[in-house]
C-alpha cells in the first residue's frame, strides 16, 4: 500500500487537475545504487502494468555494494520494456569510461568491485561484459512528460537554471556542476524531477530554502523543495536509507521495507569503552520505539581475552545522559558471534578488517562501519587513546540513531 501525499507543503500546486497523458501513473524512483533486495521490495509494491510510465533517475551501481551483477541483470532485462526509462546518473556515466574502452572492451587491469564483480560473473556469462556496456552507454540523460499544460522534466542532478530545457549542457543532467544554485535559484513552472542528492544533505547546505516549509518535513522521504518546483527522490538506498518511488500524478510514495534485523552486535578492540557504549544506548533508543523485546542487542571486542570491566569514563557518560546500563564484562569477538548476529557494527576500520578475518572474510556481509544519515559511513576513534570519551559519545549516538533509521524506520 502506497503512502499517500509524499509532498508536505505547497506540492499539491505541481499535481496536474486533469490526466490528459496515457498513463495512469507516472512513476518516478530514485537511485538505486546497487541496493537489490530494496529494489525488489520496491517493485513488488508498486505493482507496475503497461499502463504505468517510469524513469529510473539514475546511478545504479555502487563500488562497496556486493549485489551489482543481481541489479545490472534485473535493469537489462527491464529495459525491453518500452514504458519503462533509465535515465543516466553521474556514477553510470563514471563507470561507462572506467569500465570499458571506446571499443566496449571491459579493461582488463581493473581491480575495482564492480569491475571484479563482472569479470566473475563474464566467466559463466560472457556476453555479460557487452551488455553492462549497451547499457550504460544507451541511457539518455533527461526524459520530459507534458500533463496538463505542465512540464515534467526527470534526470539525474538538475538543470542549468538559465538554460531552456530543451537545450540543457549535458554536463550538468547526470552532475551539476553549481548544485547548490540551482535548488537556490529555480524560479520555472516546469517540475523537475531529481535524485543524486539527498534531501538530508541540500538541506544542510541550504538551511535557509528548507526553513520556509510550511511544516516540518521528513527529509528520509521524497519531498518536494519548499516554493520550488523540485522534487527529489534520493532517500540514500546505498547504505542506511531507502528506494523510493512517486507518482507524479497522485503524489502518492512507496519506499522498499528495511531490513530485517532482530540481533545486533556492536565490535571495538577491548570491548570496554566504545561497543559497551553502543550496545547501552542501542538498547535505550530501542526502548524509547517499545522495541526492546524485539531485537538482540550485544558488543564484543577483537582485541581482548575478555573479563574486564567497562571504562570508568564510559559508565560516567552513560550515566549524565541517564542511558540505562548493567554490570558490563567485557568478551572476545568469536565465529559463534558472527553466526548469532545479523548486523554486525565495527568501530573503526581496523577493527572491521580484523572482524572480518575472525568471520572468514564475512561470507554473509553481515560486518561494516557505522554510517551517518546521509549513508556516508565513518569511524569511532578510541577514546582510550585521545581521552576524549564525550566525543566518542556523540559520534556513537549519530551512528545508533542513523542505524535505528535504517532498520526500523
């Protein structure tokens, strides 16, 4: 079932009156980035016949995703359908000359993880190199729809504001180059249809065109701009986020389940001060959405024997935020661990190499960094080391609150 309004403020102005198209719907989804199993979630609800219309924004792959072969098949075999569009992101485009040769030639030097995801998969399917390549290289960079008198422009990035759009440099479609001047200065009537960027990220940089909402928006799902005809689709379904769909018609949203997860396992080096500081303000934010009875929530170190206590500091931050906490002893990461958990959070980077050798090289994909609210995933430095145990705080409660975005919504 679809959620109905995705737009918050004035966007009931851009939904035509009368449906004078062939469409029912006009559906429009954003980028994809690899994230297969959102896709599927996505498609299966949205139920699409051949009397809806839809354009895919672009950017389709990703380089630290593990499910590019799966979506680059599911896209070739959906683009024989004729009402369905792939517009052409900046990362289809970068990958079109970092893949191939001007002869369509799949370089064989390459090392990246889309580049070794293809080689693999030519091995069993050799026509497969040949046909990522038609692929990217036939994919146009705007696709237009006129209902009601009105214009409705999709592509990638956006538009050069004082270019008509008919005669856009193809530079800025698939990566503006000034991305910031054109959510700023966009005035037209015309609606223009946008992923590339999330609305969490332009709304930081531009603080004062999202304060003039009439109300509060929801900035993990599509929006339409506050007094801009721009709607923008990208809810970063790469990393913590989710694919998203709109009917342009309706403004009606879908976005792809998250995922399921009912056990979580946070993992530093000593398992006294950072993953104990996870795993107790995890467990309260999951408390505050009554989901406490529903998920596992545990930490673990790579570098201990285990059986020592939690840092003093730690326990005297959990305490002045007044996040609930046990007697704590710490504990080896182990491979029952990593059998136990679905969701496996490392520190640092260090230590995530360090869980992942433990794993046998994580078969499952289960162990990765924490990720902000843009998807961007970062580091929690030891606090052991730089005595600065507030800042690992904060940084691990952004990192809770990102995850419990992802996974419960």
């Amino acid at each position: 079932m679809s959620e109905k309004k995705f737009f918050i403020n004035d966007a009931e102005k851009i939904i035509p009156a009368v449906n004078d198209s062939p469409y029912k719907r006009i559906l429009a989804i954003g980028d994809v980035h690899a994230a297969f199993d959102k896709l599927l979630s996505l498609w299966e609800k949205i139920s699409v016949t051949e009397d809806d219309r839809v354009i895919f924004l672009g950017d389709y792959l990703y380089g630290l995703g593990d499910k590019n072969v799966e979506t680059l098949h599911w896209l070739i075999e959906h683009r024989k359908q004729k009402n369905i569009i792939f517009l052409r992101g900046n990362v289809d485009e970068t990958y079109l000359h970092h893949l191939f040769d001007d002869d369509g030639k799949i370089h064989q030097r390459l090392n990246s993880g889309v580049a070794r995801a293809i080689k693999i998969a030519a091995i069993k399917e050799p026509y497969l190199p040949r046909e990522v390549y038609g692929f990217l290289k036939d994919l146009p960079l705007y696709h237009c729809e006129t209902v009601g008198g009105r214009k409705y422009f999709f592509c990638h990035a956006g538009i050069k504001v004082d270019a008509p759009l008919d005669r856009q440099p193809k530079t800025y479609l698939p990566e503006h180059p000034h991305l910031p001047e054109f959510y700023r200065d966009y005035s037209g009537d015309a609606v223009i249809v946008v992923g590339h960027k999330s609305p969490k990220k332009i709304s930081a940089k531009l603080p004062r065109l999202f304060a003039n909402a009439s109300e509060k928006l929801d900035l993990s799902k599509p929006i339409k701009v506050p007094q801009r005809n721009i709607v923008m689709l990208d809810t970063h379904a790469k990393e913590g986020g989710r694919l998203s769909c709109v009917d342009i018609l309706s403004g009606e949203m879908w976005q792809s389940d998250n995922a399921a997860v009912d056990s979580i396992l946070f993992v530093c080096a000593g398992n006294t001060c950072r993953s104990p500081m996870a795993k107790y303000i995890m467990r309260h934010l999951l408390a505050q959405k009554d989901l406490s009875g529903n998920v596992l929530v545990d930490s673990a170190g790579c570098g201990t024997g285990g059986g020592s206590r939690m840092s003093g500091k730690a326990q005297k931050i959990l305490d002045e935020e007044r996040i609930p906490r046990d007697a704590h002893v710490s504990k080896a990461f182990t491979l029952e661990d990593y059998d136990k958990f679905k969701c496996i959070i490392a520190l640092d980077e260090y230590v995530l190499i360090q869980a992942k050798q433990i794993a046998n090289g994580d078969p499952e994909k289960k162990i990765r960094l924490f990720a902000d609210a843009d998807g961007y995933r970062f580091i929690v430095e030891d606090p052991w080391g730089t005595g600065n145990y507030r800042k690992a705080y904060k940084e691990i409660r952004i990192g809770c609150s990102s995850l419990m975005d992802e996974l419960f919504g």
